[in-house]
C-alpha cells in the first residue's frame, strides 16, 4: 500500500513569512509524529497525534510552531513567522495505535528560510 | 530523560565484509524499545531492525542483526556480507512514546 506522503518535498520562504508543510499518513494509522532533523543530526521530536488530538507536543519548540489533524488523517504543520534557525528537514511518521509501534516515516519536508 | 549516542561519525567496510555499528543508551525504564533506521541521500527513514527489551533474544533479519546488551545499555547492529546499497547513515533509536534519535553513524561500503 502506499506510504507516508509529504507536501511540498522542498520550500523556501523568507524571513518572516508563514509556511504550512502537510503529511499524509498510511491510511488506517491512528497514530501520527513530527520530528525536526537539523544538518548532521539525528530527527528530534515535535509533537505526536493520537487521532484527532496532540497527546504530547513537548518538542514544538515554541509558540510559533503549531500542528494540527482536524479528521485524524492528514496532518499540517505550521511555521509563524519564520526564522533562519527554522531551516531544517521536517519528518512525518505514523504507527499503526500504538505510540511503540513501528514508526514509518515520510520523505520529509526540506525548508530553507532566506 | 533518555538519550542515545552514536560514538562512530563515520564507518566504512568492503564489499562482502562485516561491520558493526555502536550505539550506547541511557534510560531508566525497563521496558523500552530500540530500533535501527537507515536514512540513504533520498532522506526517507528505513526501518532496519527493532528490538524489544524484554526479549532476550537478540533480533535478526537477513544479514542485519544486532547485539543487545540491557545491563550494559548497549544496542548495536552488524551488517553481514555488505552491500553497495547499505551505504547510508545509520540512526539508533530507542522509544518509549516517541523516538529519540542518537546523532548517526555515515557508512560507506567500498567495492
């Protein structure tokens, strides 16, 4: 079946600007995570949906990220007023229920901010 | 909290050789889970190979495998007979409710 998608694979923005970066999980997959991925590391955790709603959104890291997954299918990622130090790959993955399941991840998302 | 290191930036091995990757982790749960990702230029995540901590048995699948030493916290995975196409950077993980990634290992498979 098909895997986790993401939208758009790469974006630029300026300084500033808002961006919204979308994943499409495996269909049935309640489960649903955003990591960060910096160059030279490994992802770090953002937030981690459990249908419709955020069971932990300790890693967003702070009020300008937000995420949401209104149907508890797709979710989207927002940016405010992006920064430079938000350049980064952005990771979607999704596991069957459980938050120890198996995660499969998307091809990610690159933002560059100018 | 719980972290994960990766001690070796970068490994290389010869076709058709053995190479182990290290990863050492710091937890004070019981029961956890590990995992091995392999991220290629492509930048999607693989999933390698998972372990749960109350097995004792050491994981396998193919010529992935891995060694798993709970008292020593130490998770690490050796690669038989590799191939060109395991060039990659390795990611140790260790989950309870998210992962928490260690910093990768780059390895580079030589003909």
């Amino acid at each position: 079946g098909a895997g986790v998608s993401q939208t758009p694979s790469n974006k630029v923005t300026e300084k500033g600007k808002y961006v919204e970066l979308r994943c499409d999980p495996i269909s049935g997959h309640t489960a649903l995570y955003w990591y960060r991925q910096s160059l030279g590391q490994g992802p770090e955790f953002l937030i981690y949906f459990q249908g419709t709603g955020a069971a932990d959104d300790s890693g967003l890291p702070n009020d300008r990220f937000f995420a949401v997954r209104p149907e508890g299918s797709v979710s989207t990622l927002k940016i405010q007023r992006t920064e430079r130090g938000d350049s980064a790959v952005y990771l979607c993955a999704s596991s069957p229920r459980l938050a120890t399941d198996t995660q499969y991840f998307g091809p990610g998302t690159r933002l560059t901010v100018l | 909290a719980q972290t994960v290191t990766q001690s070796q930036p970068e490994m290389s091995v010869q076709e058709a050789e053995t190479v182990t990757l290290s990863c050492t982790y710091d937890t004070s749960e019981s029961d956890y889970y590990l995992f091995w990702y392999k991220q290629p230029p492509s930048r999607q995540m693989i999933l390698v190979i998972r372990q749960e901590a109350y097995k004792q048995q050491n994981a396998t699948e193919n010529r992935f495998s891995v060694n798993f030493q709970k008292a020593a916290k130490s998770f690490s995975l050796k690669i038989s007979d590799s191939q060109l196409g395991d060039a990659a950077m390795y990611f140790c993980a260790y989950n309870t409710d998210k992962l928490i990634f260690g910093t990768g290992t780059r390895l580079q498979v030589f003909p």
